[in-house]
C-alpha cells in the first residue's frame, strides 16, 4: 500500500481534492441552490473580473469548480496521460478559473476545436490535451459573443460556438510558435499567446463596432472558516508529501537549486512527494501574503492560490517566487495602487510565471521583473475587453521578451570588463616580473 501510495501519491491527492471540492459545495448550499446558482454563472458574461463567490454564493462556485476539474480530470486519463508536474499545474489552474471565468459549456467548444485540430494533422488528442486545457483561458470570448452580437440569441450562440472551436484549433500552432519568443522564461506561455488571439479577435470586432468591457464583480470580504480550511489543506498536503518522500525534508533544497526555466517538471526531475510539499510551502506563502496585507478572500483570490500551487509541480518554488513577490509589493511603494487592490493583489499571485528568471539570474533581477509586471499587467486587460483570462500570463511574457535580453546583455558586459581586468592584472604582473 505505502508503495503504491509513493507511485500514485499525486494523482490520489488530485481526487481527494476533486472530492473536497464537491464536499465544499455541498455545505455551502443545498442542492436546488447549486443547480440555480450553476446555471447563473453558465449564463453571466465571465469577462475579467467575475467573481463567482459574489456572484452566485459559495456553495455554486465551489460546485462548478468541481465540474471543471472533472472534465479536465476525464481528459487526463482519457489521453492517458502521466499525473506530471505539468499535469498538475493544468488541472490547478483549470479548478482555479472555475472560481472565476470558466464553466462547463464555455469551455467545450475550444476543447472541441483543438480536438478537431489534433484529427486534421493526423495526430493522437494526447498531445495536445495540456493545449485543450490551457487554451480554455479564452472561455469568456465564447460567453462574450451571445451578448454583444446583433444577430439574435440562436445566431449568436453558434457564432460563439464557431469561435470557440476556431480558438482550440489556432492556439496549438500559436503556442509553439510563441514559446520561442520568450525562451521558457515565462510559465504561462498559453496565457502569452492566448491573450495576443485575444488582442487580434477584439480588434476584429471593434473594426466591426462591437466591443466588450471589462466587467469587475468582487468579494469584498474574508471568511475566516474557508480561509482556515485552505491552511489545514495545504498543510494535509504538506504532510502527504512528506510521507511520500520517507519523512525526508532535505530534499527540498535540491528542488529549490532548479531555476525553474521550461520546461521543469518537478514530479519527474524530484519525485511526486517533494513536489507535492513545495507546492504546499508556496502556496502557503502566497496565501500569507495576502493575509498580511489585509485581502479580501475572492473567487480570484482562491483560484490565484491554486494556480500557484500547481505551478509549484512545474517550475517555481520559494526561492524563484518569493523575489517577483516581493518585486510586486515594492512597486505599489511607488506607484498608484495599493498591495491589497485587486489588480496587484492577482498580479502577485501570478507573478509565479516569471520565476524562472530569479532561478537563473538571480533575485535582483527578479524583484525587478516582479516590479515590471505590475506596471505592465495593470494595462494589458483593456487591450482585449478583459476576454484573456490569463491576462498575467500575457504580462508575464511580455515581461520575459523585454527583460531577458536586457539582463544578458548587462551579464554579458560584465563579464567582458571582468575579463579584461583578469587580464590587465596577469599583465602587471607579467610586466612586475620582467622588471625584476
């Protein structure tokens, strides 16, 4: 049994979860409030930000979260697919929007799409079902349409089923083509490419006259008892790993040595229990944060803290997330906006895209990205009507194009100056002994 634990020991706390969450909503709501609740937020708009605990309770946002991460869950073993450290940060951030923009009809025709994509080149689903699953950053799009469109309700709806299959078929080609630009520096790179579609597909519209805006529906408060529960469960997390890797901590200063560049794949390069505690520990400092500096305890806010904690299985961990973290909170030193405002406090949950970079050049220059990002994300949701739920995955690899040639180059120069001072003193010294 305790074999067998260490092997599935991942793919076990992913259904437990799955579990916790349909347990979650059922206390929170009895089950006629659950399907009314669940229909509100199929029908609601999903642009950026809508806040599913505001909007239709506790109970119906944990529920339809639930629902999300069980399609993503069906086609995960559907594919066959090994629980990896990217299948973890798929299926987290996937449960994490279902807090806030995805539900279960806005996302199927781009799963469509990329499944009609994989048929037309001839290629098995399983290699782009993490695609599928990301690409769904683009749900509110389908949502948007059967609004803002002027051909009637049927019309609209098929339109909006159109687009979103054309999004699942254009994001797999897109997404390889754009993690060439950012070189693996940035985590999120179908939130990069998804939200430059997005940017495209709203400028078609406008050219048209019609356009979306950003909608902003927020919880405004903390509830101490779900807050409380999150604590308990990453630290049940914690010590499921824990007990996976034999009750050895130590491990996890040879995790913390990887900077985390794309791809890094903890559950492979570390093992599924040291991976499953580092996910614990940093989410467990984003959830701190947040704490610290007063937040409210939003759908945003819970489905930030699970982005962050699957990403922790594929490439950040405390000593690549905590310096962007900390960039983040400078910035509003100087700035307009406040630590716990909504657009910062997102920012500096996501900022984890951009880890890798402390991983590789270390902690300067990561608070200085960090700081970059929140100057960058602030502006970029208005670019496409808030329609690109990873609006900080598209900062991110913004910030990555601009920062990661900026710091080799600075690197590059130094090392050229420290050089040729090496060599100016092997020449006084040369010099110093022919004198002699």
């Amino acid at each position: 049994m305790k074999e067998l634990i260490k092997k599935n020991g991942i793919k076990y706390f992913i259904y437990i979860t799955l579990a916790l969450l349909y347990l979650a909503a059922i206390c929170f709501s009895h089950p006629q409030e659950l399907a009314s609740g669940l229909r509100s937020i199929i029908l609601s708009r999903d642009a950026l930000i809508t806040d599913y605990f505001e909007l239709v309770g506790y109970g119906p946002a944990f529920f339809n979260a639930a629902l999300v991460m069980t399609i993503s869950l069906v086609m995960i073993e559907y594919a066959e697919l090994p629980f990896t450290g990217l299948t973890v940060a798929a299926i987290f951030i996937n449960t994490g929007f279902g807090f806030w923009g995805k539900n279960i009809v806005n996302i199927i025709p781009i799963h469509f799409g990329t499944i009609l994509y994989a048929k037309a080149h001839h290629t098995p689903m399983s290699r782009y079902t993490y695609t599928a699953l990301f690409a769904t950053c683009l749900a509110p799009f389908v949502t948007e349409l059967t609004y803002i469109l002027p051909f009637g309700l049927w019309g609209n709806l098929g339109i909006a089923i159109l687009a979103g299959l054309f999004v699942g078929y254009v994001l797999p080609p897109l997404s390889q083509h754009t993690a060439s630009m950012h070189m693996g520096y940035s985590l999120f790179n179908v939130g990069f490419s998804g939200g430059t579609l997005a940017f495209v597909l709203f400028c078609v519209l406008k050219s048209f006259g019609i356009s979306s805006e950003p909608v902003f529906i927020w919880k405004a408060e903390q509830h101490q008892g779900l807050i409380t529960g999150i604590y308990i469960y990453l630290l049940a997390a914690f010590l499921m790993g824990l007990y996976m890797n034999e009750w050895k901590v130590k491990d996890l200063l040879k995790l913390f040595k990887h900077p985390g560049r794309a791809v890094a794949d903890f559950v492979l390069m570390d093992g599924p229990g040291v991976t499953l505690m580092n996910m614990s520990l940093t989410a467990i400092v984003g959830l701190s944060y947040a704490m610290m500096i007063g937040a409210d305890f939003s759908g945003p806010v819970l489905g930030c803290l699970f982005t962050v904690f699957g990403f922790a299985a594929f490439g950040a961990h405390l000593r690549n997330y905590i310096p962007v973290l900390l960039g983040v909170y400078l910035s509003t030193l100087f700035s307009q906006y406040a630590p716990n405002d909504a657009g910062m406090l997102i920012a500096a949950f996501f900022v984890v895209g951009i880890a890798p970079i402390a991983g590789q050049f270390g902690p300067i220059w990561e608070i200085i990205s960090g700081m970059l990002h929140s100057c960058i994300v602030m502006c970029t949701s208005a670019m496409y009507g808030g329609l690109n739920l990873y609006n900080n995955g598209f900062s991110c690899g913004w910030v990555a194009i601009v920062m990661i040639p900026i710091i080799e180059s600075f690197m590059r120069g130094y090392q050229i100056r420290k050089q040729m001072r090496k060599q100016k003193r092997e020449v006084k010294k040369e010099n110093k002994g022919n004198d002699s």
